[in-house]
C-alpha cells in the first residue's frame, strides 16, 4: 500500500513541476488591491505558488481552531468521566444496612 501512496505522490509531484515548466514564459497581472492601482506584473508560476501557499495557510488555521475546540470538548468530557467514575465510587461503597439476605432455609 505504501508503494502506491509514493506513486501517486510521484506522480502529483511530476505534474505540478511539469505544469511549472511549461508555464515559465506566462505573466499575469496582479493588482493586490483593486480600485488602488498598484498593479504587478509577475510570472503565472509565482503567482499560482503564492495563491497556492495562501490557500494552505487559510487551511492550517481553520485546522487549527477545529483542533483546539475538539481538545477543548475532550477536555471537558474526561473532567465528567472523572466526576462521574467518583461519584460512581462513592455509590458502590455506601453501606447495605437495608438490604436483607435471602438466604434459603
């Protein structure tokens, strides 16, 4: 199964450099704020790779909050478990005055 991740890795890494390559001669233009001028004019590989690490560092951080908020729940549900195991305790331990044995005769 690990030989056919690494292919399928190979082979993203071999399309994405090979659409770098063929692409070096494209520009484009970019304007950063639009209505402020200030336009760019950069190669569409830059661009794309910029576009690309801005998408994954949007990622990151909407990763990041779901994780923080799902360690905060986990917290949150083991504090109960542990409050809910003592109190379970407390019951198991509490004395039988009232219960009689039947015992056969």
């Amino acid at each position: 199964m690990w030989f056919l991740k690494m292919f399928l890795i190979l082979g993203v890494f071999v399309a994405v450099m090979g659409f770098a390559i063929m692409n070096l001669r494209e520009h484009v233009t970019v304007q950063l704020y639009p209505g402020r001028g200030g336009t760019y004019d950069v190669q569409m590989v830059v661009a794309l790779f910029v576009a690309y690490v801005g998408g994954m560092f949007t990622w990151f951080l909407v990763s990041l909050a779901r994780d923080l908020k799902i360690r905060r729940e986990t917290g949150r549900m083991k504090r109960q478990i542990r409050t809910l195991d003592q109190e379970l305790t407390a019951l198991r331990n509490l004395p039988l005055e009232d219960v009689k044995a039947d015992v056969p005769e």
